[in-house]
C-alpha cells in the first residue's frame, strides 16, 4: 500500500496508525472498531482477508510493534529500513494519548536495540556485501572509481549499491553493446578489449558476464599502481583470474566468498536478535509498569484534587491579607501538600506495577472519602 | 636539621613517584589486556586515558626536581619515550575502529615502561650532568620521533593484518571492522612525515654538542643514522602495500635496537 494510502486510512479510522511495507500491512487502534478497519483493509485488498489477518490486543500489540520496529519481525533480522518506516507511519497519522506513548516507545527501542547490538552492523545481500569488503579496502567509496564488466542484472545491482554509497561507475564493459547501462551510470561504454586500459584508471571492478572463459587476466593487471584494485567477481564460472588475488594491493572476491560473507552476517544477526529480544522485553516491562500505572492515576488525580480543594478552602478563611503575605502562605501550603501527597503518590503506582494496585486505590478512596466523588 | 629535612623531602618524592607508577602500569596493562576482547575495549581505553595521567603526574613529580634534566638516563628516557607513545596513540588511537592499535602499543608500552623501573628510569632522584636546553632539545626531539616511529610500526602491523585478513577471505572478515587499509597507509605516512623532522632536529642538536665536546661517534648514534635514512627512504619512495608496512616495521626494529640494546653505552 502506498504510504499516503495508509495514511489516509489511519486518518479514516481516527485514533489509528498504519504501517505498511513490502511485507506487512498493520492499523494500530487505540479504541477503534477493530471489525471496520478489516473491511476497510478487504475493500483496499478486493478480496476477503480473514484467512491472513492476525489480531492483537493490549500489550501483546504493543510487544508486537517494539519487534517490529527493532527489525525482530523482519525476513532479515535486523533490517535497516523497517525504523524509518515505522516513523514515517507514525508521523503521517495523528495518534492520541496512548498510540502516541506506544510508538514513541517502539521508535526508542529501535534505535537502542541498533545501537546496543550488532544485529544491523553486517550486510545481509551479496551486493552490500561487496561494498562493504570495499570498504575495507578504501574506506569511503566517495570518489572512487569502478569498471563494471557485464550488463546482467546482479552486476547492475551491485553497481548500483557501489553508487549508492558515494563510488562512481566509470566504464562498463560488455559483449554486446553496454551504451544503455553505461548511460544509466553516467559511465563510459567501452569494449571487452580496452579492459586493461580502465583497469589503471579505476579502484574497483565488478565482473558479471556469462562468458564461458576469464575475461579479465592476470596481464592485464597494470603492474604499476599507487592504489589498491579491488576486484569483485559475481559471475558463474568465473571472469576474473584466480592468480590476480596474489598480486600486492590486488584483492578478488567471488560469488562463493560473498555468499559466505553474507551467511555468516545473517548468523551474526540472528546471534545479535538473542540479545535484542532481552532490549524489548525490558522495553515491554516498563511499558506493562506504566499501563499499570494509569489504573491508579485517576485516584491520584481525585486525591490531589480534594486536597487541593481543601488548601484553597482554608485560605479563604484567612481574610485580608497583605499580598507579600498571602503570597507566602500560598507557597507553603502548596509545598505542605506536595511533600504529604509525594510518597503516597510514588507508592500507588509502585503498586499499581506489582498488580496491587486496585487495592492501593480502594484504600485511598475509603481513607480520604473520595469514593463518594465516583 | 636541614639535612633531615632533604633526605626526609628526597624520600616523600620517591614514595609520590612509586605511588604513580603502579597506577600507571596498571592502567596500561589493565589496556594491554582488554583490547584482546571487543567486548572490553572500552575499558580498555579508560585504562590508558587513567594508566597515562599517572604518568603524566609521574613525570610532573619527576621534573619537580629543580638540579636538571630528570630523563638523562637510558632509563629515564625510556620512561618519557613511554609517556610520548602512549600520548601519542591517545590522540586518535581510542577511536573505536583503532582501538585495535592497542593490541600492539599497549603491551610494549607496559614491557618498556617496566623496564625503565628497573632501570631505575621511574624514581624521583635522578640527576643529570647535562646542561637542560641540549637534552630537552636532544633527547626530547629524539624520543618525539621515536614514538612516531612506534606509531607508524603499530599502523604497519595493523595493515599487514587486515591484508592478511582480505587475503584469507575468511567468512567471518566483517565480523572485526578495522580501519581501511588506505586509512591505515596514509596515517602512517603522515605520522613519519611529522616524525622525521624531529628526529633531524633531535640528531642535529647531538651533531652540535658532540663537536663542541669532541666525543666520540658511537654504535647508537650510527643506528639512529641508518634509522633516519630508512625513514627518509621511505617518505622519499613512498612505497604502496605490504612493502610500504614491511619497510616500517624494519625501521622500528632499528628504533628497538637504539632504545633497548645500545642506549646503555651512550649516557
């Protein structure tokens, strides 16, 4: 669904925020007619959707969406782009109270749950891994150059992850005619023979054809180079010359080297996910505490509201007074009543959390008549 | 009565001094090993932030000393060239992607650092004959460049690692971010370049000192001289790759052979 769709629909249901991804499609309701945002979902789908809807409720929704936004709930544990769309869901809807404090919460645990462990620190696709070899290799890849030899899809892919992080395709090599991925580049076409010419004018090469034979040799290699060459050889059976990994400054990694790159990040991440689901289950802790919380705050308000009806009461009855003095008086009652009303107040809601709350507040409102205001 | 008093002054000194150099080791050994896990680097680098301070307060108890130079000694130089290198690898060396160069910096910093104690390099009582502007200009620019130096061996032993690491094209290479290896070769590039004059400032005021007194050329002041031309050979060339860190590293073996096996015979 397109982002202002779900928007829109979030807005339609009232207190609402819709997230939808590639994978996923969830309207969260504060106190919506859960009934009505399916059919809204079906009517969207044109289809009936019972047999894929799941429902959550309370604080099992709540623990859903801190998952979701620290990247637990993802095909890829740990996946980057997932917090970013939770923002964006949160931020195009207009949330009450509740949903509000719900995805402030789950934007927090997303950005602990990266910062506290390595679940989103390695590539998960053999494109982000090559760059991220590079990178090993150059550091920034700003300003550096690459030879893309081959038009097939997986090499223009991984071009297109050099270019995303700041690398320039320079030259595309290919059999047939590479004047339209070279375009899309920015990059100069030229033909499989002027291969050793680029080689000494770029940092990285990316090699994905189909041919049957190596297309780049060990001769082609310039012997001379003030810079390291970093060669990344996607294509089965393989483009580039085994013996030129053994060249000083010269690095060559294949699709069998970044296959097991990528596997062996995505065991990482999964080790990493052990140690997030501890992060959101400390979040889901504190965010049981506080809805506990909200069973003794309408107690806590009466409280204070009767003591302070009182203060003000007994104030009246002090008659005319200079305003110095009336002005003193007034700030210690005030503080009078803060520091009496402190501990009862952090009390109810400790025990509010240790489920012992109902009781704290029958207390409270037998104790000091509030339940007659009820 | 006044004798009592410098001798009981003299003693408070050396005690101050033994008091700051067992929190000093301990901080340099407490990094030395924390940085073998990822997991305690962190307090790896509070242990060389607090291991140099101590230092810092042990040299500053040292200089306090008003009758000369407190680091003539090969000792007490070895102690100061320790204070240098730590410093040195403080300025950047705790970032958390170099924090790596404390695996190889902070071991000898706490293998030298104990060998200047029982040289004796770490007391409070030291005295020089030499006159205080030649060694401050000698011993201090010498002992400038040799931590450079020490630095530049550690960024050419890192470099060699992570090129070793590319090469085995192990599974698990991401799993241990270090520096690029362009980072790696131009930092030490750099940090020769900045050295290189100090050890010609350094050797210089040696130069002149030993033609005003007529002493003789010794084995250490002709490795120092093979030392700067290796050195200088290397900013000249600028070789790329493993030859570049190679080069380094055999520069850094001539500076441990000056600074451990023929500093005894020149002071």
């Amino acid at each position: 669904m397109p982002p202002a769709r779900a928007a829109e629909l979030a807005r339609e249901l009232g207190d609402a925020v819709c997230l939808s991804t590639c994978f996923r499609t969830e309207l969260y309701l504060a106190d919506g007619d859960v009934e009505r945002a399916v059919a809204s979902l079906e009517e969207l789908a044109h289809e009936p959707l019972a047999a894929v809807v799941y429902q959550l409720h309370d604080e099992a929704a709540a623990v859903h969406l801190f998952r979701v936004a620290a990247g637990l709930d993802s095909l890829v544990p740990g996946e980057g782009e997932i917090l970013g769309q939770v923002r964006a869901a949160y931020d195009a809807a207009s949330p009450g109270p509740l949903l509000d404090r719900v995805f402030r919460q789950a934007l927090r645990i997303g950005k602990r749950v990266r910062a506290e462990t390595a679940i989103g620190e390695s590539p998960a696709s053999v494109p982000a891994a090559a760059a991220a070899l590079a990178q090993q290799v150059f550091g920034d890849l700003n300003g550096r150059r690459a030879l893309l030899v081959g038009a097939g899809r997986m090499g223009e892919l991984a071009a297109a992850n050099l270019a995303s992080r700041g690398a320039s395709i320079a030259y595309v090599a290919s059999r047939s005619d590479p004047s339209e991925l070279a375009g899309r580049f920015g990059a100069v076409p030229i033909d499989l023979a002027a291969i050793p010419r680029a080689l000494g004018d770029v940092d990285l090469v990316l090699t994905s054809t189909s041919a049957p034979t190596t297309v780049v040799h060990l001769a082609d290699v310039p012997s001379h180079r003030h810079r390291p060459l970093f060669f990344l050889d996607i294509a089965v059976p393989r483009d580039v010359d085994a013996a030129v990994h053994e060249l000083d400054g010269c690095y060559l990694y294949d699709i069998d080297d970044l296959e097991a790159v990528v596997a062996q990040s995505l065991a990482d991440r999964r080790e990493a996910a052990a140690h997030a689901e501890q992060l959101v289950a400390e979040e889901a802790e504190r965010f049981r505490e506080w809805q506990a919380s909200l069973e003794v705050v309408p107690a806590i308000a009466a409280l204070r509201a009767r003591a302070e009806e009182i203060r003000t009461a007994e104030l009246a009855k002090l008659g005319r007074l200079p305003e110095h003095e009336r002005r003193t008086v007034e700030s210690v009652t005030a503080q009078i009543l803060n520091k009496l009303l402190h501990l009862p107040t952090v009390r109810m809601k400790q025990a509010a959390a240790a489920t012992g709350g109902a009781e704290y507040v029958d207390a409270v409102r037998h104790l000091f008549g509030l339940e007659e205001e009820r | 009565m006044s004798v009592a008093s410098t001798g009981s002054s003299r003693k408070r000194r050396c005690g101050v001094a033994e008091a700051l150099f067992w929190p000093a080791l301990l901080g340099y050994g407490e990094a030395a090993l924390a940085y073998s896990s990822a997991r305690f680097s962190r307090l790896g680098t509070w242990g060389v932030r607090l291991g140099w301070l101590a230092q810092t307060a042990l040299l500053a108890v040292q200089a306090a000393r008003t009758d000369g130079f407190p680091w003539a000694s090969w000792a007490g130089s070895l102690n100061l060239f320790v204070w240098l290198v730590v410093g040195a690898y403080l300025i950047w060396g705790c970032r958390p992607r170099y924090r790596v160069l404390g695996l190889s910096v902070m071991p000898l910093a706490v293998a030298l650092f104990a060998v200047a104690r029982v040289g004796g390099g770490t007391g409070a009582d030291e005295r020089s004959h030499y006159g205080n502007l030649f060694l401050i200009l000698h011993v201090g620019f010498v002992l400038a460049a040799f931590a450079g130096f020490t630095l530049a061996a550690a960024l050419a032993g890192v470099y060699l690692w992570q090129d070793r690491r590319l090469r085995h094209r192990a599974a698990d290479i991401l799993a241990l971010r270090l520096p690029s290896l362009l980072t790696l070769e131009h930092l030490a590039g750099r940090t020769v370049a900045v050295s290189l004059p100090l050890l010609t400032f350094g050797l210089a005021a040696g130069f002149v000192r030993l033609g005003e007194t007529g002493g003789r050329f010794d084995a250490m002041m002709g490795i120092t001289v093979v030392t700067w031309l290796v050195y200088g050979g290397y900013l000249a060339a600028r070789p790329r790759g493993r030859r570049g860190a190679h080069m380094l590293l055999a520069g850094f073996a001539l500076v441990i052979l000056v600074r451990l096996v023929l500093a005894g015979g020149h002071f």
